[in-house]
C-alpha cells in the first residue's frame, strides 16, 4: 500500500500512520509530495503531483519486486484524490492498473463550492475503490459522494463516518476497521 497526505499536512500523519499500523502486515510506505520534501506549504499543479505518483510507484514496484497490479494506492484528501488521477490516467500516460484505492475525505469541491467537482475522471476508474468521509465534511456531503461514486465503473464501496468532518480526528479506529474489511478477501 502507497498512501500520500492531504495538501496542508505530510506523511507523518497521525491518520496515515494508524493505517500502517493497523493493516500491518501488510508492507505500506508513506510518501511527501515533491513540495513538501522542498520546504514549501502551497502544493505543486496536478501534472507534477501525478507524476510524482507515478515515479514512486515505479521506484517502490522496483523496490518490493512487484507490479502496480499488487499496489493499493491512496491517501487522505488531495493525495487520494492525486492517486484516483494517476488510476485513471488523467495525465495522459493511461490507467494505473493498481489493485485498488483507498481515498479517505475525498475532495469532492472546495468547502462552499459544489459547482466545481472534482469528478472528470472518475468514470474512468476501473478499480475497486474504498471511500471513507466524514459526513460532516464541507468538501462533499454524501448524498454529493454518492452522485460522484456512481459516476465510477469499477466496483466502490463507502464508508461513512458519522459526526465526523474532513480531517476524520479521533476516527483512526473507524478508518483502519474499514480499510481492513475492504482489504479481506470475499468468501
């Protein structure tokens, strides 16, 4: 599993390091931003976010001796939503076939703004995909996720957390509990 940060943190997350505790042993690796390895707070534009995303999913298959196929990717807010980008192929290079993504508060539209979704690519989406919101999360309620779930094509499941906001606090439990029953096999 390849798990990013949101736009205002980095992958010392409390959230994201619960993750990797939680689904243990499972092999998971935490990963920055180009911008945040830089020293600087405002994120880079898309293409060079996704393309960071690529370069460690190659140097990390490298790594582990693997394929992206063997790869969960995702993250919490901008870096899922950077990930369910480069699944799809929307900087050009064609679909990641990853095994699946996970993306905790989706950022469906800016707080306030649901005329601008941020939806273009998921009907390209052909992975499984697990979504875990807040349904207090200014950035998309769920009846708005739910309209953009359906836009999928590949199989998604949604979780979601009640009298929790954007930033899940206090729900690390909930959130591992949930990417841990999407990971187990069927049957």
């Amino acid at each position: 599993m390849l798990l990013w940060p949101g736009a205002g943190s980095d992958a010392e997350h409390p959230g994201l390091r619960a993750v990797e505790a939680g689904v243990a042993p499972l092999r998971v690796a935490r990963r920055d931003f180009p911008y945040r390895r830089e020293g600087r707070r405002a994120p880079d534009r898309a293409p060079k976010l996704m393309a960071a995303v690529r370069a460690e999913v190659d140097e990390l298959c490298r790594r582990w001796g693997t394929g992206p196929e063997h790869l969960v990717l995702g993250g919490r807010s901008m870096g899922g939503r950077i990930c369910s980008m480069v699944a799809a192929g929307a900087d050009g290079e064609g679909p990641l076939p990853v095994a699946g993504l996970v993306l905790m508060s989706y950022p469906l539209h800016p707080p306030g703004r649901p005329d601008r979704l941020r939806t273009e690519h998921l009907p390209q989406l052909r992975v499984p995909v697990l979504f875990i919101s807040g349904d207090r999360d200014t950035f998309g309620t769920p009846g708005e996720l739910a309209e953009a779930q359906a836009l999928i094509p590949g199989p998604v499941r949604s979780v979601t957390l009640a009298g929790k906001g954007h930033d899940l606090k206090r729900s690390d439990d909930a959130v591992v509990a949930a990417i841990k029953d999407w990971l187990r096999p069927p049957g």
